[in-house]
C-alpha cells in the first residue's frame, strides 16, 4: 500500500537518530543559555524554532536538496560562509557583552538586558518571542552541511526510497526527539542551582559560550573556504 509505514526503515531510523541527537552543537548551546537567561516561555519558544529548522532540514534533504548543493559548488559556499558568520556574528556578542560585564539576553538586543538567576527576568512581548523563535530557528538552519548528512543518515536508512508516509512519519520523529531532548536539556538548566551559578560565573559563562558559537562559526567558514 502506497501510504502504509515501513516500520522496519522507521525502527532503524529512530535508533540512528536516538544516538545522533544528544551530539553537542550550536542548537544545544543556544537552548541551554535561553534556559539561564531567559523566561520558560522563551525556551518554549526557542525550542519551537529550533525544531522548526531541524523540520526545514529534513524536508529539503528528502527532496533532494544535497544534489542540488554538490551540483552547484558557489552555492554550497555561500550558504556555508553565511552560516558561519551568523554564527560568529552571535558568539561576538557574547563575547563582547561578557568582556564588559554586561548582562545579556538570549535574543542579542542593544537595547536589552537580561534576566539572570537572581534577578528580574525581562518583561516579555510577543515581539521578543518572534525574535526568540527565529533564532532558534536561524541556529538550526545556520549548519547547511547537516542536509548532508541528515541525506546521508536517510540513504542508509533506506528512507530515500521509502514512501511519502514512511518519510513525513521520519521527519515528525526527529522532531519530536530533538524537541524532548532540548526540552529535557532545557529543564535541567532552568533549575535553581543551574541559575544561581550561572549568576555567579557569568562573565565567564558567557565568554565561553560566545567562543564555542565563535568555534562553531569558524569550522563553518573552513570547510567552505579552505577544504
């Protein structure tokens, strides 16, 4: 039947991507500094943007989007060098609000604060979860050689040549693991003693965390240069 799931390629899928999901990266840095800066409605809101990205990854990688960036090389690098300058861009402003003690929200904001483990949390608008949401989302999209691999784990998979059911039921389980994994992640940092550390370190939290999305940027820009 032309709708019915192969759930032999589902199963081998899911306990692929099981082991895939926990990787450190840019997503799991961005959710865990939402969690300690900001409100549980931004990390809600973070989470849902990130999914959404790693949604839009999964559905260009099943229409053959891969090919289309091996077929075009310039292609595969720009979206390579504006992934890792968004990136870097992001782990700047860590940085340099870390270097001036700053207080600094998730959503990067010249005319913002934050809200650290021991202060007042910032007032929320739905303007401030939209930009909260897009980058979540932007995070997740920022990484175009995961469309490879996302290709790469489908092919092995066998989900390429599986069905339409069988490739949307794929994709609405990568996003529902991510989700439960960011969101597990999430809670474990909204916690008091998470908080209340992070208050204490910030500065130095902070720098670290603008490095690695530096890092993350950097090895981006390698690859689409150098390699």
């Amino acid at each position: 039947m032309p709708f019915a799931l192969d759930l032999p390629v589902l199963s081998a899928f899911t306990l692929l991507w099981l082991a895939i999901v926990p990787t450190p990266g840019p997503n799991a840095l961005l959710v865990t500094h939402v969690a300690v800066t900001r409100t549980p409605a931004h990390l809600g809101y973070a989470i849902a943007g990130n999914v959404t990205g790693i949604a839009m990854l999964a559905a260009l990688a099943l229409i053959g989007w891969a090919a289309i960036l091996q077929a075009f090389p310039w292609l595969r690098v720009a979206v390579h060098v504006f992934g890792g300058l968004y990136l870097m861009w992001l782990g700047a402003r860590l940085v340099q609000r870390a270097r001036h003690g700053e207080h600094l929200a998730a959503v990067p904001d010249p005319g913002q604060g934050t809200g650290a483990a021991n202060a007042p949390e910032l007032q929320d608008t739905s303007e401030d979860y939209r930009r909260t949401a897009l980058l979540g989302m932007a995070t997740a999209l920022s990484n175009a050689q995961a469309i490879l691999f996302i290709t790469s784990i489908f092919a092995v998979t066998g989900l390429l040549r599986a069905n339409a059911a069988t490739a949307c039921a794929a994709v609405i389980i990568m996003v529902g693991c991510n989700a439960v994994y960011l969101a597990a992640l999430g809670w474990l940092f909204r916690r008091e003693r998470m908080r209340a550390g992070y208050a204490r370190y910030r500065r130095v939290l902070d720098g670290t965390i603008g490095s690695l999305f530096l890092l993350f940027g950097g090895r981006l820009l390698w690859r689409a240069l150098v390699r």
